[in-house]
C-alpha cells in the first residue's frame, strides 16, 4: 500500500505521518506536534480532550489556540525557517474575528 500524503494544516509541509491537534481540529506533522507540545497552554488542551473522549464525545474541536499559543506555534514555525507568508495566514485563520473576545 502506497502512503497516502497531505500538507501539514498548521505550516504547509507534505507529509505522511500526521496528528490532529490538541487545541482544534488542525491535521498537524510531526514536527508541528512536537512544538505544540511545548505550548504553553498544551497540558489544559490535552486534558480538556480527554475529558471529552471520557464522555464519549468524539466530535470535540479543541479549546483554541489561546494569542498566547497561537504566538508560540507561528513562532517555533518561524524558528523552523516557514515562510512569514505561510506563518500569516495560519494566524489570520485562527484569530478571533472581534479583537475584544
């Protein structure tokens, strides 16, 4: 059976080895989970799914990536030399439509 490959919902990269994410519904390579591991808000995310699957509720889309996460994943992206345009549009994606929420 061949791979199946797809790009990385969170930096773009093609991979065949992915996750879903602990704060939203993203398709993440390996590298992206690895960072998101070490967010700041990662432990709260990760227990809250739980808690979810626990209820049987398999539909749960995650808490949200905190502007606190948020800055860190596009951060360790940039670390990781992905381009500021790639970088821009994940953020322009997952920031809240109204600043004040």
């Amino acid at each position: 059976m061949k791979p199946t490959f797809t790009n990385c919902d969170r930096c773009g990269t093609e991979t065949n080895i992915r996750q879903m994410s602990r704060f939203n519904t993203d398709i993440l390579c390996m590298a992206c989970i690895d960072e998101e591991k070490e967010a700041p808000g990662y432990k709260a995310a990760a227990e809250s799914e739980l808690e979810q699957v626990k209820q049987r509720n398999y539909n749960y889309p995650g808490v949200g990536l905190s502007p606190l996460d948020l800055g860190f994943v596009c951060g360790r992206m940039g670390r990781r030399g992905i381009g500021i345009d790639v970088i821009t549009a994940y953020t322009n994606k997952h920031l809240p439509d109204d600043p004040a929420k």
